[in-house]
C-alpha cells in the first residue's frame, strides 16, 4: 500500500511553510514593535518614580511664592 501522508520535509509541507512564514512576518514585526514600545515606556516610568520630577504645574504653584528679584 502506498502512504498518501505528507511527509514532514514534502513539497507541499514547504510551501505551506513558507506561505505562512510570509503571512505571518508583519504581525509578527508588529508585535515585536509594540512589545518594546511598551518596554520603554515602562523603563520610563520607573526612572520617573525615582525621581524627583514634578512637572511643570508644580513650579507653576510655587512660583507665586517666591521673591525673585525683590529686595
């Protein structure tokens, strides 16, 4: 009896292969894309928790407050 299964290393397992392997690229660029986007700005919040950084609205609160130029 002759085996009518495709063989693993087969024509047409190949070219399924490669058909998927193409469809397949762009998403998964995109998802590598995105992971780091996310990556960084996760890097980034850390660095700002750590840090004294408080923005402009609060040198806006304080600077009512001070005498510059004053005497």
């Amino acid at each position: 009896m002759k085996e009518t299964t495709p063989k693993e290393n087969g024509t047409l397992a190949a070219a399924v292969k490669n058909v998927v392997s193409e469809s397949v690229k762009p998403l998964a660029e995109q998802v590598e894309k995105l992971t780091r986007e996310i990556r960084d700005q996760q890097v980034a919040q850390e660095v700002l928790l750590q840090t004294t950084a408080k923005g402009i609205s609060y040198e806006e609160l304080l600077l009512p407050n001070c005498k510059i130029g004053r005497s």
